[in-house]
C-alpha cells in the first residue's frame, strides 16, 4: 500500500508538472487567454461574492455557440433574483416585485469575464506579474497579478484554470493588500454540452410584470454638454448615454471612464428639489461621490479609491459654448 501511494503522488505531481509545462510564461499571454475564456467557453457552476463581511452565492451557466453568448446567473442568497443574457442584452428578474429591468450596460463585464477583449493598454496604469499556481475549485490555477502604478486604482490578483485559461478567483485589494472584494468559484466544470433548459428563466411571468426598459441612447461627445477638465491618469471615456429617469423625471447623462480593468460611471441629473446626501460614501467595495453643479446632481462612482471618484467627480463640469 505505501509503495502504492508513492506511485500516486509521483504521478499526481508529473501531471501537475506536465501542466505547468504546458501554459504559457507570459503573464500578458494569460491575460489574453482570460479574456477569451470567460467569453467562448461552455461552463457552469457556483461562486461566492465577498465584500467586507457581506457574502453571497450565485449559480452560472455560460455557453458560447454560433449565435454568440448565453448566459443565465441566479443568486442563491437572500431576495431572488436572476439574471439572463443574450449577447449584450441582459435582463434583471426581480420576482418579489414582479419587474423585469432590460438593459444593455455596454463593455463592462462581470465574473469570470472579467477583463475586456483589449486589454494591451493595462501594462501602462499596472505592473504585471504571474505569482504561483495553487488550487482553486479542487483546479490548479495560475495567479496574475496587478500592481497598480499609482494611487488612483486598486491592485489585482487573478487566478487562471492552468488548461482553459477560464478564470477561478478574483480578488481587488487596496494599497495595503487588504481584501475589498473577491469573486471565487467553489464548485465549475468547464466545457461539454450547455442545454437548453439549463439557460431558460427559473421564474415564471405570471400576473402582472412590469418591464422595465433601461438602455439608452449613445450619445457623441461633442454633444453630450458635459466635460472633464483636466485628464485622469490612465483613465479614458469610453462611453455617453442618455438614460431616462421615469416618469416625469427627465433622463440622466452617463458617462464611463475606464482604464482597461477598472471603470468609473458619472451620472448627471437634473437636481429635484429635495434635500441631497452631498459628499463621499461607501456601499461594499464601490465608492461614490455626489456633488451639485448648478441645477444638475453630479454622481461619481466605482471600484476604485474615494480619491478617484472624487477627483472625477469635481472634475465634470457644463462645457461653455
């Protein structure tokens, strides 16, 4: 028996080995191969969400065929909630209060996609680096990791399923290496078939449902009215859309900045009267700037530190015609 356990272990760490062998040394290679994973990969399984003390669970189901994307997510904790999408329009099922929000929120992706198709630009705001491999999800995984080269972002750490590239854990830390949030599959099989049924609504439309439609309309530059002035290292608009705000409430003007992983929304509404929390805030690991300019509310927000929404925030101003 213990000459049988050592054959197994020597086997266990030769097909570990030959794995190794076998990825890429790059670590901008890896970032590539994450990219693509998350987007043409058929997979499925349960990853848990943590910010501070606040956990939650969610169940995925990805499938990539010739038509695109298919996606369904269920979050498993608390309140129901579902989320469907199909290519780049995604719908919010919200069963308690029987609505449906569609909308179409443009590049930004979630976990495991995390990174965009383009990601080059990255090596010039992180320093990047591949750590060790470990386990994640019983799968070896290749860590990547992204040190910020300064103040105005947070660091990375990524861990790649050393075959299919598909990304297992995420994690954003501060400048301390204290954990703000983290993304990690518990259970995932990556590839084989995808049915059918596994992507339709767990929740049926009966009665009454509100739907609720979200996406707006893009909006040029030149006439957006609205202007950053001074840049934000490593920061680039990336997108404007005007978004209605219900019912008599006029639209909201919303800006994205991004630097290629992080990304910052700015909102800009009409002020309604009523009496505003002004300043900074904190929900979970996005922070949030609001400040009045004129008769608009301006609200900056996003995974980076207070002191980058807040320079955003300040820096938005009406262009002068």
């Amino acid at each position: 028996m213990r000459g049988l356990a050592v054959v197994l272990g020597f086997c266990a760490v030769l097909a570990h080995s030959q794995a190794i062998a076998q990825s890429p040394g790059d670590p901008l290679s890896w970032l590539g191969r994450i990219a693509t994973a998350g987007q043409r990969l058929n997979y499925a399984g349960t990853f848990i969400y943590q910010s501070g003390k606040n956990f939650e669970t969610s169940r995925i189901v990805h499938m990539a065929d010739a038509n695109g994307e298919h996606e369904r997510l269920e979050v498993l904790d608390g309140s129901p909630r579902e989320v469907i999408r199909s290519n780049s329009e995604v719908r919010c099922v919200l069963p308690d209060q029987k609505m449906v929000i569609v909308d179409r929120p443009g590049g930004r992706r979630a976990f495991p996609s995390r990174l965009p198709a383009s990601f080059a630009g990255l090596a010039e705001n992180y320093r990047i680096r591949k750590g060790e491999v470990s386990r994640v999800a019983g799968l070896d995984a290749q860590l990547v990791v992204l040190e910020p080269k300064d103040d105005l972002r947070y660091g990375h750490q990524l861990w790649a399923e050393l075959q299919s590239g598909l990304l297992l854990k995420a994690r954003t830390v501060d400048e301390r290496g204290e954990i703000i949030e983290q993304f990690t599959f518990s259970d995932v099989k990556i590839g084989g078939d995808i049915g059918n049924d596994a992507l339709r609504p767990r929740y049926a439309k009966d009665g009454e449902w509100r739907v609720v439609h979200a996406n707006g309309v893009e909006v040029r530059k030149e006439e957006s009215g609205w202007a950053l002035n001074a840049p934000l290292n490593g920061f680039s608009l990336m997108s404007i859309v005007r978004r209605p705000l219900g019912r008599d409430r006029g639209e909201a003007l919303h800006l994205v900045y991004s630097d290629g992983l992080a990304s910052i929304s700015v909102f800009i509404e009409p002020a309604d009267g009523s009496r505003q929390a002004i300043g900074p805030l904190a929900t979970g690991a996005i922070n949030i700037y609001k400040r009045m300019a004129g008769a608009h509310l301006v609200t900056a927000l996003g995974e980076v530190p207070l002191r980058t929404v807040q320079r955003l925030g300040d820096g938005i101003e009406p262009v002068v015609r």
